[in-house]
C-alpha cells in the first residue's frame, strides 16, 4: 500500500505528531510505502533543527529525521504555514531577507500542491490532527 | 496523473478562534489546479465559515469570507451544510453566504452551490469520496 | 465503499465520537486512539453509546494509548478490538479510505 500521512499539530503540544510517527513508522516495517509525510497549520514546527528537549523526553524532531535516514522518507513541510511560523531553510531565507535559517536536516519546505499531488498518488491518505 | 480522485473538505471548526478554516481554504485553493472533482462539507462549527457579515477589522484578521465565494471559480461545484449543525445553531440558509458556479465551457451556470442537506446525505457523499481531508 | 473513521477526542471533550457515529453507515470501523480511547471504558457515560455502535460497526481501540492512560485491558467494553500501531497500518490497508475526526 502506498501512503500519504498529514500531521497538523507541532511536537510536543499535542500527541498528533508522535500518533503520526509511530503510524508511519509501524507502516514502514511492514513494507509498505510512504510517499510522502506532510506537514501543515503548527505540524510545521516538527521540522526545527532548534528543537531541545529534556534529555529523558523523547525528540520528536530527531525521530522524524532519523526514519527519513533509514527509509528515505520525503518529509515536506509547507511553505505557507511555515512562513507564517517561522521556520526557515536556505532559499525562504534568501526570499524574505532572514538572518538565519532553522530547518531540519531531511525536511524540505514546499507548496500545498505536494499534499495534493500524494493525495492523489496514494491508495489512502491519513490525518493527524487536533 | 489523469486519474481524477473525488475529494472532500470536512470542515467542523468555526473560522477566527483557530487558524483550521482559513488554512483549509488555502488547501482548496491550491488544489483547484489540479483538475480533481472537489466538495466541501461544512458540519458541527464549520457552518459558522459559511455565515454572513463577518466583520474580523477589529480582531485584526483577515475577512475570508469573500474567499469562500470565489470557490465556484476555483471549480470547487458542491458546498454542502449538514442541517441539523446549522438548525443546533439557530441558523437557515438565509444566514450563510451563496456562491454561484459557472462552467466556462458549457456555460452551465448555478446561482447558489451552497446546498443544506440531511445526515443520511452527508454520510452518503462522505462514502463515495475517494479523499476526504479534515480540518 | 469501507471506511476507517479515526476519532481522537475523548467524548466528555467534543463532539467528535457523536458526530463521527452520525454520519457513519454501517459496516464502518471505527478506531479510537489518544483520547477518544477514554471512549472505550466501562462504566462511562458514552457506554451505551459504544454497545449501539457495535451492532452494525465494528470498534476499535490503540492499545498503547489505553496502556499509558492507565486503562487495562479488562476495563475495556466487551466487544472492542484492541490493536497496536502495527493493526492501526492494517485498518487502514483493509478499509478504502480513512476519514479523520478530529
């Protein structure tokens, strides 16, 4: 089965994100495809490099990139949520005049189209959210 | 891609409280450029998106309600209101906006693509859609 | 079509199990996971509701949130299916489509 997975809440805040994780995460290990996770509304904050957790907490940021590492997964998160809450990768930063950037290793920021076009490409689409 | 998947926006939150409605919107909008057969549900708080004479100057947030009325040109051609969400919240159709729908090729044209139906309508079209997106 | 409804509210929050059992038909499979599985319990207000649910859907509910809300297994309503993460992935392959309410 071939899968497209939207999380629309940030980590820790709401449980969407581990929910989705643990999801994806159970799919992959049986073998079956995740074509895209996207991220959208606060589930942008998911891609922060930022992020700092206790040491006895689990990181929610890392384990997104670590699945992304060990299964190439394609972690995207939107351009436009993520304009609005400020998280930042090379080219946005160039484009808005930001001193920095904070995007995660393995996220890529992109359009609404991509969670449009794995809509359309999956066999299901699954939401977590609030 | 020229499989053409029919698609729903289940909306049951009200617009202004969270940002859910408004960047659901934007959803759509993208969407419409990828030629799919696109309806929008509106049940519990979401028919208060579809109400008229927001005035959001003083909250300072964007009126998006004139965005809802432009669907129709997005090629968005059902917007569907569960009645009893709207009936629980003292609200007729009179209350919610009518967004018109032309095809530009046929030149067919509807007044009001808004349309008020019952539960056992709104369970079937949720059955037959193959993606339904919630916010 | 078969459809997965997914609710993740607890029922004395919102609306969410009210609604999605609403405008569910029969055959449905419904999965409660986060909070909805407060849904699951014995002895709640929301029981009886579950038990006529059941006569023509089939329910469900992620072991691993009843486990870390401190709900054993025989506190669960005779007849609810618990699943882990890996049966939430099978619900989703078995069923056409997955609506999500929030």
């Amino acid at each position: 089965m071939k899968l497209a997975v939207q999380v629309n809440e940030g980590p820790y805040q709401h449980q969407a994100s581990d929910s989705a994780y643990m999801f994806t995460k159970a799919a992959l290990e049986k073998g079956h495809e995740v074509f895209r996770v996207f991220f959208y509304h606060d589930g942008v904050n998911n891609g922060t490099r930022m992020t700092t957790p206790p040491q006895d907490d689990r990181h929610v940021v890392n384990r997104w990139v670590e699945l992304a590492e060990k299964y190439d997964l394609d972690l995207v998160i939107c351009v436009a949520a993520a304009q609005r809450r400020g998280i930042v990768d090379e080219g946005e930063a160039e484009r808005n005049g930001k001193d920095g950037t904070n995007i995660a290793d393995k996220f890529r920021i992109s359009g609404l189209g991509q969670l449009i076009e794995a809509a359309i490409q999956c066999d299901r689409t699954v939401v977590f959210g609030d | 891609m020229s499989e053409v998947k029919k698609f729903m926006y289940l909306n049951r939150r009200a617009p202004y409280g969270t940002i859910y409605a408004w960047e659901s919107l934007e959803v759509v909008l993208i969407g419409a450029a990828f030629d799919q057969q696109v309806s929008l549900m509106f049940v519990d708080d979401g028919v208060y998106q579809l109400v008229k004479g927001s005035k959001p100057a003083d909250i300072e947030m964007k009126n998006f309600t004139p965005t809802y009325r432009t669907l129709g040109d997005y090629g968005v051609r059902h917007m569907f209101v569960d009645k009893a969400s709207l009936e629980a919240r003292g609200l007729t159709q009179d209350d919610l906006i009518e967004v018109e729908w032309e095809d530009w090729e046929t030149e067919e044209e509807v007044d009001n693509i808004v349309e008020v139906i019952d539960a056992d309508k709104v369970v079937e079209l949720l059955d037959e859609s193959d993606v339904v997106f919630s916010f | 079509m078969s459809d997965l409804y997914t609710i993740n509210k607890s029922p004395f929050e919102k609306n969410s199990l009210d609604s999605a059992l609403k405008f569910s038909k029969a055959g449905t499979a419904v999965l409660l996971y986060e909070d909805a599985v407060y849904a699951a319990v014995k002895g709640t207000a929301v029981e009886e509701q579950i038990k006529a649910a059941m006569g023509d859907k089939k329910v469900y509910a992620l072991g691993p949130d009843l486990a870390a809300r401190g709900i054993a297994e025989d506190r669960v309503i005779d007849g609810v299916e618990l699943v882990d993460y890996t049966g939430f992935v099978d619900l989703v392959e078995a069923n056409d489509k997955v609506q999500a309410w929030v």
